[in-house]
C-alpha cells in the first residue's frame, strides 16, 4: 500500500507534528487560548477548501464507488466544521471574518490546485496526510486517556474511531487509484510539511 509506504517514509515530518508545542500544549491543556482561537478560525477556513476539494475528487472519480466514497469524506469535514463553530462561540470567533493567514493559504492554494489539475489518485494522496496526521496525533494524545481540560473535546473526536474510519477511507481510495510516483512522493511530503507550518503558524500568533 502506498499510503503506509509514504506515512514511513515521513516520519521525521510526523514526529516534528507532535513534539510541536503547539500541539503539546492541547496535550497537557497549557496551550494559550488565544493561538487556539487563532487556529480554529484558520482551520475552519481550511476545512471549507478540503471539502471543495473532496466535491472536485469526485466529480473525477472513474467508478460510483470512488464517487460515493469521496463524498462521505466530505460529509466527515462538515461535522469537523460543526466542531469549529461551537469552539468559535465558545471563544468568540467570528468565523465569517477570518482571513486566510500566509501558511493557510499556502496549504489551500497547494490543494485546490491539486483538486483542479491532477487526477484522482494524486488529490487523494495529496489530503490523506491531514487525516492521517490529525488520527495520529489524537490516539497518541489520548494514550493516557481522555484528560479534562479547555482541549479535551479536539483530543476526544481526532482519537475516536469514526475519525481513524474516514482516515482509512481516504487512504485506501490513494492507495485504489493512486501509484508511487516521485509526484505522488513530493505531494505527500509537502502536505505533511503544510501541516508542520500550520501548526507553527498557530503558535507564533498573537491573536486577539
């Protein structure tokens, strides 16, 4: 399978995710609230183009199986955006004003671009990594168990189950249509790299 192949072959990017301070600040709840709010209005924004792009990876799919596949994907990412609007009620966000940071809309830019111009294969290799990265790094939160903290609930829905279900689901359509090619390898590595940076980009705010 690919996606495994690649997921190995990223470590070094993966390990840099979860030792980042951001994210080990939502592990032990000491992350300030003001780079979460910064987050949860840049990954709303996010979330919206990744569903536009899960709509284009099927509207490309070669089989009704793809089709139906790619659009419960993106049914998953509204019920990620339902997360981020009571995280933005809770910390008063208003999601309808927020404007793309720099790393956010390099992510964005390299995913619609994606969507718009290769086929199937390489969008779905291109996304895999969020999903796997986001169920990756909830289980290894969660390893101690489900903490109580301002932070508990985004540890709890990127751990559970339904979560690492929609993380198979888009790998095992990257690993159905897509094949090991340096393109697909750049893809996945600069995906896994948007990521790092989103998350550095969150850290480094001084939102208010």
């Amino acid at each position: 399978m690919i996606t495994q192949q690649l997921w190995e072959d990223n470590q070094a990017l993966v390990q840099d995710c979860l030792n980042h301070p951001f994210v080990q600040g939502i592990k032990n709840g000491t992350l300030p609230v003001t780079k979460f709010a910064f987050y949860v209005g840049q990954d709303a924004f996010f979330l919206e183009a990744f569903a536009r792009a899960y709509s284009i990876a099927a509207a490309k799919s070669p089989d009704w199986e793809g089709f139906c596949h790619f659009h419960r994907l993106g049914d998953g990412v509204l019920e990620e955006l339902h997360l981020h609007q009571s995280y933005a009620r809770q910390w008063g966000v208003t999601l309808q004003e927020i404007q793309a940071a720099p790393a956010t809309r390099r992510y964005i830019d390299f995913l619609l671009a994606t969507a718009w111009s290769r086929d199937v294969g390489l969008i779905a290799v291109a996304m895999s990594p969020c999903m796997r990265l986001y169920a990756f790094l909830g289980q290894q939160l969660a390893q101690a168990g489900i903490p109580t903290h301002l932070y508990s609930n985004w540890i709890k829905t990127y751990s559970s189950p339904l979560f690492e279900e929609l993380a198979q689901e888009i790998e095992a359509l990257s690993d159905r249509y897509g094949e090991l090619t340096e393109e697909i390898k750049s893809a996945y590595s600069y995906a896994l790299l948007c990521e790092r940076d989103f998350f550095t980009a969150a850290w480094e705010s001084d939102f208010s």
